[in-house]
C-alpha cells in the first residue's frame, strides 16, 4: 500500500525543498513506513552530523544575558556558513533557523518572542532551554535537540534533565528489528514515571530522511508489543518531552509555542536514527560528545 504523501508522479527533488512530498524510490510498509537502503545511511549520517555539530558549536553562547534571537542567528549565521539549508526556515510560515524552548515551554518556542512569564526574549540565570535544529544537506534531513543550562540551575531541574536524557537513551535500547514502535514508548514511559515525571502526549517522533515529518508518529508512551514493528532500513526521531508536573500542554496565541499547562518544567532531547540488522545508529551524535553532560 501507498501511504498518503506519495505522488503520482515522483517530484524532482531540491536540496532546498520544503514540502512534505516524498520519493517514490524503495518499499514502503503498510504502516506507510519508509525503508531506505544502505548506502542511504551516508546521507543521514552527513546531515545528522551537521545539526549535532551545530548543537555543539552554540553551546559556549548559551549564558545568562543572551537572547533566544542572538542565539538563533548564531545558528542561522552556522547554517550559512557551513552550506546547507535550514528546514525550518520556510516551513508552515515558520521563520527561524530553531526552536528555542525555555523553561515551561515544551516545545517549538520561537526565537526572539518574550520568554512566556517575561518582557524579553534575554535567558537568565537558572534557565533550561531546548535548542532543536534541523538542517537539508544534499536532500537528507538532519534533526536533532538538546538541553542546556545557564548558569548555576536548581536541583530539580537538573534531575529533570538527566531523567530526559535516559528517557531518550531508553528509548533508543528498544530500537531493533522485530521491536515494535510500542517497545519504544514503554520504555520512554515507564523510566519517565517511575522517576515522578510524566511524558507529553500531544508532541512525538516522526519518520523523516528525504522528507521532515513522515509516518510514523513515534509516540514516546505507550505498551510494550503494540504498534508497527521496527525494520531495518527505517529512519525516524524519538525526542521524549518530559515535565516535572502533569503532561498537559497549550499553545499559545503565536500558533507555536507550546507549553505546560500547569506552568511546570519541561525538557526534551531528540536524536534522528537509522534502523540496522542488530539495533540502530544514531545519525545525531555530538561530535565532541556534548550531547548530554
Ligand atoms: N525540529 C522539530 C521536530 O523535532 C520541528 C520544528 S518545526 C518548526 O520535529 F517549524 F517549528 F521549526
Ligand atoms: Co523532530
Ligand atoms: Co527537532
């Protein structure tokens, strides 16, 4: 079966392009999932490793006193800089090069609007925040997130963002042929609560490579068996959303960002990944091993 977002006729595709078509090139499954071939890998790896090496190099920006739009030009500026193209820049009207998620927000916080609860957009000391970056090099698609802290933060939150991480590590474990995409929400789910946390429903992971967003969605709860089974060759990010208080979110009136309803701590990591014989490769890891510390 064809899944929905397959045209008729295969489009030439642009390393530019932002629509949602995909190729008509290789199997899709009857879940409309993807399987891309081997040497595919090499193209998600090149972009992976761009958006990692991008999280890592905004790192040393990320002080009380920056603004979230100063940083998002760092990473626009990075973008330029290294030649490729920013997916989110252009997509859905979106106009920054990242989200940028302080605090309670859950995600897709745009870069430059007030931090919500404040008058400017300027990261203060105690803050966590999100920095999520998707970069198209030569057509494949490289989306990663990560925490980072400024200054001195409260206990609290950073047991909320080591919880997350493992949440995402955990996530990943589950990921090999013959698992399902419910071994990988269990995982998330169960780590997340055991630790007092609670996992956002209404954000997930998403099937991409030539294309941003694909099936599946990558529910980040969930039970163990249940839903498609992973295969080799199949590409997609988890990127767990966990909150120190209740799961519900609100988007505010912008029409992106998303928060917690109860106003409690919220953080997020994201990797892209490839399915392979034996487990998965992760396309986003930080070249100098930053990812998480
Ligand atoms: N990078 C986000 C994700 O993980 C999507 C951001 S879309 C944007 O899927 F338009 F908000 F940038
Ligand atoms: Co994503
Ligand atoms: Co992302």
């Amino acid at each position: 079966m064809r899944h929905w977002q397959i045209p008729a006729i295969a489009p030439i595709l642009r390393a530019n392009q932002r629509c949602e078509l995909d190729d008509l090139r290789g199997r899709v499954t009857k879940d409309g999932i993807r399987i891309y071939e081997d040497a595919d890998f090499a193209g998600m790896r090149a972009a992976g490793q761009i958006a990692a090496q991008i999280l890592d190099d905004v790192g040393p920006l990320v002080v009380a006193g920056v603004t979230t739009a100063a940083l998002d030009d760092f990473i626009r500026n990075e973008v330029a800089r290294v030649g490729v193209v920013s997916a989110t820049i252009g997509y859905r009207g979106y106009q920054h090069a990242s989200c940028i998620s302080v605090n309670h927000v859950v995600c897709h916080g745009i870069p430059g609007s007030k931090v919500p609860g404040r008058s400017s957009d300027m990261i203060q000391e105690g803050d966590i925040l999100n920095i999520d970056v998707t970069v198209i090099v030569d057509g494949w698609f490289g989306d990663s997130s990560r925490m980072y802290t400024a200054g001195n933060v409260k206990p609290f939150a950073q047991r909320l963002i080591k919880v997350t991480h493992e949440c995402l590590m955990r996530g990943i474990a589950a990921v090999k042929p013959g698992n399902t995409f419910g071994d990988i929400g269990f995982a998330i789910q169960s780590f997340a609560e055991e630790n007092r946390c609670s996992v956002v429903r209404d954000f997930c992971g998403h099937g991409l490579g030539r294309v941003f967003h694909a099936p599946p969605n990558v529910l980040h709860y969930g039970r163990a068996g249940t839903g498609p089974v992973l295969e080799e060759g199949m590409f997609f990010t988890i990127e767990p959303m966990i909150n120190l208080g209740r799961p519900e979110t609100k988007v505010l009136a912008d029409e992106w960002t998303a928060i917690t309803r109860d106003k409690s701590l919220s953080a997020q990591f994201e990797h892209s990944i490839g399915v392979t014989a034996t487990g998965c490769e992760i396309f986003t890891t930080s070249p100098k091993g930053l990812f998480f510390s």
